[in-house]
C-alpha cells in the first residue's frame, strides 16, 4: 500500500527521469504509463492509501488512457482482448492489462499484434 501523495511523487520523478534518456520510445512509454496511473488516481485525496498493483478503472476512463472510443474498448473486453469484470453495470479494467496495449504501440512493424489474453 501507498499514500496517493506519494505515489503521484514517483510519477512525477520517472517522468523526469525519462525525459533525461536518448530514446524517444522509452519516454512515449513512461508518459503512457504515468497517464495511465494519473487517471487511475484523478480525484483521490493524497492521504488516501492505494495499491498500486491493483488499480482499476472503467471503460470510459481505460478509453482515455488507451486513446480509443469508449466503445472500442468494451469491443476488446467482449472479444477477449482485454480482461476485465463487470461491476455495477460497468466493466472494471486494471491498469495491469492496459499496459500490453500500451506497450504494442511501441514495438517493430511486424511485431504489433496483440494476442488474447486468457
């Protein structure tokens, strides 16, 4: 578990860190990442506690981190692209398997397919 404070603080100190390298995928790959964290933890008060391995988000909100159509994203849940568990009449996403759908995008030609995740 981690403060939410601290947590936006190391967010913060790898998106400088990246900045510093040479290749310009590492940082598109940081700043994905730090987004993503980002709008897992908008709202949340910094005192509050989280685990960062477990963070969640809706489909609209996994939209805006993915850069897709709302709809989009419920596809690749229904299709088996991408995991995720209905609550409340929502699908809930973590941001753990978001990650490989951020990674693709900075793979070789030819090496972009995602598979199914099981």
């Amino acid at each position: 578990m981690m403060k939410v404070g601290d947590l936006r603080e190391r967010l913060a100190a790898a998106m400088a860190s990246a900045m510093r390298r040479r290749e310009p995928e590492a940082v598109a790959l940081t700043a994905d990442r730090t987004k993503a964290m980002a709008v897992a933890l908008a709202g949340r008060d910094p005192s509050d506690e989280v685990d960062p391995e477990s963070l969640a988000v809706g489909t609209r909100e996994a939209a805006i981190i993915l850069g897709f159509h709302p709809e989009h994203v419920r596809r690749l849940i229904r299709t088996g692209r991408l995991r995720a568990a209905l609550v409340g009449g929502d699908y809930r996403v973590q941001l753990s398997d978001l990650w490989p759908l951020l990674e693709v995008r900075y793979r070789s030609p030819g090496k972009r397919r995602l598979t199914r995740q099981r």
